[in-house]
C-alpha cells in the first residue's frame, strides 16, 4: 500500500514540537497518517517525565511511589503500542528513530494538546507530581448526557483477548460500541479525549468511504498477553476504536467513569 507522505512543520502553536497541532478539515489518509504520527509523540513525551521521577528516587526508599510511576511508565508503554497497532493497520509505519520524535523539554505537549501545561524534567516531589503529572493525568469533563450513557454501557463490557490480542467474548453490537461513543462523545478538543475524538472521526469516516483502509500487514501486529491493560489487535474499524477508548481510559480517564480513581495525593 502506497502511504501519503505528510510533512509535519514547526509551529509557534505546536512549541518546539515538530507535530502541528491538526486543523479540521475533510479527512483523508494524509491527515489520519499525521494524527497517528502525533499521538506516537504525545505518548512518547510523556515517558521521560515519568522515567526522570521515578529514576530520582533513592534506592530502598519510597518504594511504593516509585511502583506507582512504573506502573504509569508500562501504561504509557502500552499507549504507544496500540498507537504503533492502529498505524500498522492502516498501511504506516511506526518510526522511532524519527528525530522529530525527540521530545523538548520544558515544552508543551506535541500537536496543541493541552497547550497550558508545561512539561518537564525533574526528581520526583509533591510539586511535580501536582504541576506535571497530575496535568497530564487529569479526567476530561464534561460529556453530553447521551455520551455518559453510552459509556455507562460500555463500562459494562469486559473485552476478553486471546494471545494474539483478539477479542473473543463480544457481540457484534457491543463491538461497536465505540464508534456510537465518540458520535456522542463533547470532549474539549484541545485536551487528550479531544485529540483521541478526532482521530476516531478520521478513521470512521474514511473507513465508509474507503473499502481497504485497515489493509496493512496483519504480521506487523503487535501483541503483550501480560500488558498493563488491554493490547488489541488492530484489524478493522471496531478494534481501532477499541483501542483509542483504552488509551483514553488509562491515559485520563473520564470525570462520570466511578471505575477512574484518583492518582496518589490528588483529592478525590
């Protein structure tokens, strides 16, 4: 499959982040090639905060702390393997050794997301877990009352995945489930559900447009039967979204979700 190149530039918007943050227009590959390269970015300037935190902390002190900041670490790892799944879907190839890839720190957030918050490095404290972490982690709210109850309904699934990330134990309606959610879904688009929202839009509506939009390499797929969440294989429309929505749910969470706790030291 011949792959749309899309050149991302450097804009006051976007920080010194090469990913720009993406403005709405009528979708094509092009745009969904330069959504999912800017989520590879988002996800991967959110691991050297945590690696910094936890890598400051003394050894055989403050160990449940440091569990803590590794467990978000595996999570945000996770993140970057369903982002690398959903891209190998669809025909693009996940590139790490990108240099535009290199997060800057301090900086904003790669493609416009969450454009007030700072992030940087530092040993862990009370303040950086407050000012960076918890701003990175922060439920997104609010939800139109048909999107809370759509995904009231989808908390009642429990997606049960083979080996291979397959899943096994849903109906074709609770399948798509998803796709009804984010039609619903108000999120803020300059926040983390918002950026998510819009690359479900792009991909739902250029899989009814277009008959081989998931035509990429199935062996490319990647899978983690241990995973700290959720690692699906990406085949089709349904498991594409299935795969934002956890990304969504580990990486914010949602202010009407009760199964979302707060992180430690945020008031609950």
């Amino acid at each position: 499959m011949n792959e749309t190149v899309s050149n991302p530039t450097r804009t006051p918007e976007a920080g010194d982040h090469a990913f720009a943050r993406a403005v709405p227009k009528a979708t094509d590959r092009a745009e969904l090639h330069s959504l999912l390269r800017t989520a590879l970015a988002v996800e991967h300037a959110t691991i050297p905060p945590y690696l910094t935190a936890m890598y400051s902390l003394k050894d055989g002190k403050n160990r449940e702390v440091g569990g803590i900041i590794r467990s978000v670490v595996m999570q945000e790892m996770l993140h970057l393997a369903l982002i690398g799944n959903i891209m190998n879907a669809v025909g693009v190839t996940p590139r790490f050794d990108d240099p535009d890839l290199v997060p800057v720190y301090p900086g904003p957030l790669p493609g416009g997301v969450m454009p007030d918050l700072e992030v940087s490095l530092g040993a862990c404290s009370i303040e950086r877990v407050r000012q960076v972490f918890m701003g990175v982690e922060l439920p997104e709210a609010p939800l139109a009352p048909a999107g809370q109850r759509e995904l009231m309904s989808i908390s009642g699934y429990d997606p049960q995945l083979d080996a291979e990330g397959n899943i096994q134990n849903l109906t074709e309606e609770a399948l798509d489930a998803p796709r009804r959610f984010f039609a619903l879904a108000d999120y803020d688009e300059t926040t983390i559900g918002g950026f998510y929202q819009r690359i479900a839009q792009v991909l739902t509506d250029l899989d009814e447009r277009e008959k081989n939009l998931f035509s990429g390499d199935p062996r490319r797929q990647v899978s983690w039967p241990h995973a700290p969440g959720r690692l699906y294989r990406v085949t089709n429309l349904q498991t594409a979204l299935w795969a934002i929505l956890e990304i969504i749910d580990q990486g914010e969470g949602h202010a009407q979700d009760p199964t979302v706790g707060p992180l430690p030291g945020r008031a609950s």
